[in-house]
C-alpha cells in the first residue's frame, strides 16, 4: 500500500469507522440513565449510597465525554474521506502510513509531524 488511491482508503476504513461510530452511539443510549441527576432524598438513601451514586455518575459522565470525544475524531475522518483527503497527513500532505492508519484510522497526521 506505498500508494494508495482515495477509493482504496475509503473502502478499507470508513466501514469500520462507520461500525465503531455505531457502537459509541449504542453504548452511550445504554448508559444514559447512569448520568442522570443523583437523588438526594434523605429518607430513600443513605449518605454512603448517595455517595456511591455520585461517583458512579462522575464515572459515566467522564465515560461519555470520552466517547464524544472519539465521535468528534471519527466524524472528522469520515468528513476526510468524503473530502478525498482521509490518508494523507494534514500537515505535511504525506501518506500517514497503512500500520498507524490500521492501529487508529482517525489519526489526521503522519509520525514524524505528529512528534
């Protein structure tokens, strides 16, 4: 792949950003109800239970930041795909490399410009 066309790129990555978009997106419908306002009615929990909740839903809440930001990171590299960018670092405008394309395709930028 020393090469690559912009149809090649697209038909190698964008099914699997597409699938993982589609899983965060799951994932975070599922966990919805984890991020929701704790109670804080004295007579149904207890101090202790309260506190648990709340870090529970500090723990969801900074699970879903983290998976809105890998969507913004996806959605940018399906945007470059579209734009026939997706690839080619943007930077320097050099191929990114198939290795760091197939460990994480929504990188934007080659190794050396990425250092």
């Amino acid at each position: 792949m020393s090469d690559p066309t912009d149809a090649s790129l697209a038909a190698r990555y964008q099914p699997r950003l597409l699938a993982e978009r589609a899983e965060i997106l799951a994932a975070s419908d599922k966990t919805g109800d984890s991020r929701k306002p704790v109670e804080l009615d004295q007579q149904s929990v207890g101090r202790l239970s309260r506190m648990d909740a709340l870090q529970g839903q500090a723990m969801a809440k900074g699970l879903e930041a983290r998976r809105h930001g890998r969507l913004r990171a996806i959605e940018a590299a399906l945007a470059r795909i579209g734009a026939g960018d997706f690839g080619w670092c943007e930077d320097c405008g050099e191929f990114i490399g198939a290795g760091r394309l197939d460990f994480d395709p929504c990188v934007p930028r080659c190794i050396g410009c990425a250092s």
